[in-house]
C-alpha cells in the first residue's frame, strides 16, 4: 500500500526542502485522515516518536535546541531533569514538562486525539481541510524514491518556512495534529517501545509516552496503574485510590478505602473462629465467638481462626456411666471401659452383667454346646447346668489291634500279631503285622497255555480260556491254536506224492519217507513194465513209426503204439491221400469228413478226376 509505504519516515527523504501539503494520512490500515487532521497518524499498535534531546540542568536555558519556537515539543531522555514531555514556553523561556494535574485536557468528546499546542494552557487544533496524495508531494529532488533517512533542515506542514529550532512544524488555524489512539491493552502489545515513544490512549483520554521503563500519561499517572498502589487497573477493586491490600470486608467486589459501607449486612471476616459476621461503622467485618465444647470429655476443645473449631483426642481417665464396664479410659475420642468378667468357667451357664447392679448373673441353659473334658465321651451337652456326654466306641473294626481308651487323650489302638482274615481270597497264610492283616500271594499258574491265570479277591483263581497260537508238542500236527482251554492241531500230511515211498509220520520228528519196490508208472508212454527202484519209478523204452508222413505216431505206455492220421487225410492201403484226392479207381476219393480209411463215391453228376467219358454216377462208378 502506497500509503504504508510512504510511511511518516518519508518526510526525511527531501533535504532542504519545505513540504506544503493538507490532509496527511499516516496509517497501517490504508484509510484516509481525519478532515479534522492536518496529519491524521492511524495506528492500533505503534506510536508517534517525537525527537528525543537530553536537557541541561536548567530548563530556563534552551540547549540543546538554538532558538526554539513557541510550542516546540520534546522528550527529554537525559538525566539532568526527569523523564518526559516537555514543551518550550517563550513567554516564560523555559522548557515545561507536560505531565501535571493542572496540565489536564479538557473534555475530549467526540474530539479523540487531539493534542496540545504551543503554550500547554490553550487547546487549538492542527486541521486539514483537503485531502492531498502525499506520494504526489514528497517525491522530488534528487533522493526522490531512495526511501533514505537524511538529515533535514526543516520539514513544514501547512506553512511555507518553518522555524529553525523545529525539524517538523505544523502550521493550520482551523485543524488539530491527530496521534496514534490506541487502548490501554494496545498499547501494553506495542514490542520493544522506544523512548518517548507518543500515542493517545483512549481508555485514559490522555496523552501518553514510554520513559524509558514504563509508560506515563501527560498527567504523571501510570495508564496501567492510577492509584500507583502496584494493582494493576483491570484487577484492582479500587483503581482511583490506593488500596494495595485490597481490603474488601463486604466482599462486594469494591475495595474498602472506595466503598459505601452498609451496617450491619452480612459479610466474612475470615475468621472461622466467629460467626454471624457484620459490617461495622468503619467497614470492618465482625463476628461472635463461636462456641467450640462438643461435651465430650475424651477431647480438648479450641478453635483455629484459619480451620475452625478443632477437637484433640486425649487418653484421660473417665467415666462411661455404665455399670458394667471397668478401668473406663479414654481412647479415640470416646470414654471405653473394659466389660465386666462374668464367665464362671461353666459352658452350661449363661452369663451376664445387670446393667442396674453391675452384678453377674448366672442362669442355666441346656441348648448350649459343651465339653466334659473326658475325651472317653461322646455328644456332650448340659443337663441339669453340668456337662454330661456319652462313652465314646473305640472298637475299630480291627482284628490287628487291641482296643482301649485313655480319659485324657481318647482311644488308642496297640498292634497285634494275631492269625486272621484280610477277606482277600487271593491270599493265604493271613497274619497281623503292624497294625494290618496280611497274607502271602496265592500261586494262580495252571501251566496251561491256553487259559488266562488270574485272581479274583471275592472268589481266588480264575482261568479263563483264549484263543492263541500255541504249541501241542506233537510235531505230526501244524497251525496248532487253543479251544476250549485246549492247544489242538491239524494233522500234517506227509504224503510226498510218490509211488516209489512208503509215508509215514513220527510224533516226535514228523514225517518219514521209505523207499519201496512197487509197479508203477515214470509218466513216459514209451517204456513199459515200470517197477520202483531206489525211490524212482524207472521202465524199459521203446519206439513207434508206421513210416507215414501223414499220421502221428504215439507210444500207449504198455509196449504198443497208437497212429493218428492227421486232419484233412486219409490213408488207404497204407498211402496217404489228401482230402478229395482222387484215388486209383475211377469215380471214388479222400473225403476225410465221410472216412479216414475208406473211399468216399463221388457224387452223381460229377467227375472231378476226369476219369469217365461222362460223369460218375455217384455209387462209385462212371455212367
């Protein structure tokens, strides 16, 4: 923004030049001047930062400043006079600080940020009455845009010549110079302020500056503090006059040195000690005593103004004011006693202490549970007020121990050695030892393969029959296996299959073989006469052939022979013919299907071998 960029820092660009110009807007906000502002500064966090000299010792000398004008302002940050703004009065020729009761400003309404004029008693105020772009002013001579800090001879506004002791002078009739107006809380952000920094604070409605430490308004007062009393204005009950202990007795929320006090309203006067606590004529808060005695004599009783009434538990003899307790002490704060002793040592009494006599009473009672104190008794209980009980059974079943019973300690049970019965019938011999009955195991083992062997503690052995794989011991049996608690097995069969052995089988080694001389039979067609020989089936050979191609010739095993004539032959007179071969008489061939060995007639009508001038006349001669 043009405006922000052409900051009041701007006006120290021209050197030498005087600067004539009418509404001039300083502002971080870009909005116009005021038309009552001949220089309009607009700023919610900054201020304006008049030139700082440090002063001599004597105000009525002008030093530092040669010949200042009537009105010239300054802040003086040396430490020859006190920290401020000050003004130069011609009329006294003295330098004025601003920053006394009398020096107040009038009422403001309406008019925020106006500010003091040349003489400090007369408000008048630097007005412009035409707004004028101050780019189109300020930027000329040969540092035009250099936005450089130079030093200058004298900068006007709203005049032509400024005096030579100012280095800006604002010259109008009709308008005002308008500050930063900024908050108390506004200004409290401003970062880092400089020394006589300048702002108009509109919660105070006053001129206020930075000294340095903190800032001051144009009257002395701290903005932040009126009364100067080190509370702060937004939390103290009372800003306008001191009250730094902020005492406020009617907890109204407004301090007492500034309040209206009402007699006799309720208040706190922070003791919780009294109560029913009322204002005074001075303010203060008073209250009655309160009254701490909780009667009770096991505590000492006091009060606490900060926590009230407080009880101390004491250990002081005391009196419960009951009959039937004795020795009553104090303990936690309450008087006990211990309980009179009625107990008569009997189980068959009740027993109790008369609250009105503190007397013990005694009264029979046959429900309650006693103890006779002989361990030989048994369900004790009060007859008559004594216990009575029942003789208690030491038998324990045992035929091992001797029974008996000892009035103090109750049964007992000695050890025997006695013969007896553990009832086990997988036992024998049965005999006391150690308290136990105890017989030796029963041999169940029948040697039997072929059953279970067990014992049964009801009945003794017990065999039971199985099924397993066993051994009979007789080696002309096999697959032997039990039935019937019995080990039995298949007969082995030890024929060999041969003719020529006589089989038989030894129980103890199994099966024997003996050769014999028996007829037999070696299997070959072609030997004859067979006889057994060594074990072996051996006969005589001999051979068969009728010399013809056509036939197949066989040895029938009893020196004969067996000739076979082949399919699709036939033999006739000893010669092989081929099937429907014809033969040497005329009309008649082989048919193997009709005879082997004998001429079949050819059918009538045929003459396959051409032998007749005609045909055969199927009775095997030609027609």
């Amino acid at each position: 923004m043009k405006k922000l960029l052409i900051s009041f820092i701007s006006f120290f660009i021209i050197i030498g030049n005087i600067v004539f110009c009418q509404n001039v807007s300083i502002s971080d906000v870009d909005e116009p001047a005021d038309p009552s502002a001949m220089l309009d500064i607009i700023s919610s966090s900054k201020g304006l930062l008049i030139p700082r000299v440090v002063l001599t010792t004597d105000l009525n000398s002008p030093d530092p400043i040669s010949n200042p004008a009537n009105g010239l302002m300054i802040f003086n940050q040396g430490a020859n006079q006190e920290n401020g703004i000050y003004y130069w009065d011609s009329t006294q020729s003295k330098w004025v600080k601003i920053d006394t009761k009398e020096a107040e400003l009038p009422d403001q309404t309406g008019n925020s940020g106006k500010v003091l004029t040349t003489n400090g008693s007369n408000v008048s105020w630097l007005m412009i009455t035409e707004s004028q772009n101050l780019e189109d002013v300020l930027i000329s001579g040969n540092d035009a845009g250099t936005n450089q800090i130079v030093n200058l001879s004298g900068l006007g506004i709203g005049i032509s010549n400024t005096n030579a002791s100012a280095a800006l002078e604002v010259s109008t009739t009709n308008q005002g110079l308008l500050l930063p107006r900024l908050t108390t809380e506004q200004m409290n952000l401003i970062s880092d302020p400089a020394t006589g920094l300048l702002i108009f604070n509109l919660t105070d409605h006053k001129l206020s500056y930075y000294n340095g430490s903190k800032w001051l308004n144009s009257d002395g007062a701290d903005p932040n503090d009126f009364d100067e009393d080190g509370v702060i204005n937004d939390v103290d009950n009372c800003p306008n006059d001191s009250n730094p202990g902020q005492e406020d007795y009617d907890t109204d929320g407004i301090g007492d040195v500034c309040d209206d006090c009402t007699v006799g309203a309720s208040c706190d006067d922070g003791d919780l000690c009294t109560e029913n606590d009322e204002v005074q004529a001075n303010c203060s808060c008073l209250g009655t005593p309160k009254d701490c005695d909780d009667d009770n004599p096991c505590t000492i009783d006091a009060c606490n103004p900060a926590t009230g009434c407080e009880y101390t538990n004491t250990s002081d003899v005391c009196d419960d004011g009951y009959p039937c307790t004795t020795n009553d002490q104090c303990s936690g704060g309450v008087c006990t006693g211990t309980a009179v002793d009625c107990d008569d040592g009997n189980p068959c009494t009740d027993d109790a202490c008369n609250p009105a006599t503190g007397s013990c009473e005694h009264t029979n009672d046959p429900t309650n549970v006693c103890d006779d104190g002989n361990a030989c008794t048994t369900n004790d209980q009060c007859i008559g007020g004594v216990c009575v009980g029942t003789a208690v059974d030491c038998d324990d079943g045992n035929p091992c121990t001797d029974d008996a019973c000892n009035p103090a300690t109750g049964c007992e049970y000695t050890n025997n050695s006695n013969a007896c019965d553990d009832g086990d019938a997988c036992t024998t011999n049965d005999q006391c030892i150690g308290g136990i009955c105890t017989g030796t195991p029963v041999d169940c083992d029948d040697s039997n393969p072929c059953t279970d062997d067990s014992c049964n503690p009801a009945t003794g052995c017990e065999y039971t029959n199985t099924s397993d794989v066993c051994d009979d011991g007789d080696a002309c049996t096999t697959n032997d296996q039990c039935s019937g608690g019995v080990c039995t097995g298949t007969a082995v069969d030890c024929d060999d299959g041969n003719p020529c052995t006589d089989d038989a089988c030894n129980p103890a080694t199994g099966c024997e073989f003996t050769s014999n001389t028996s007829a037999c039979d070696d299997g070959d067609p072609c030997t004859h006469t067979d006889v057994c020989a060594g074990g072996s089936c051996t006969g005589q050979m001999y051979t068969c052939s009728d010399g013809l191609s056509c036939t197949t010739d066989e040895c029938n095993g009893a020196g004969g022979c067996i000739y076979t004539i082949n399919a699709g032959y036939c033999v006739i007179d000893d010669v092989c013919y081929l099937q429907h071969e014809g033969g040497v008489i005329p009309c008649k061939y082989c048919d193997p299907d009709v005879s082997q060995t004998e001429w079949t007639n050819v059918p009538a009508g045929q003459d396959p071998n051409g032998d007749c001038t005609g045909d055969c006349d199927g009775s095997g001669n030609c027609e």
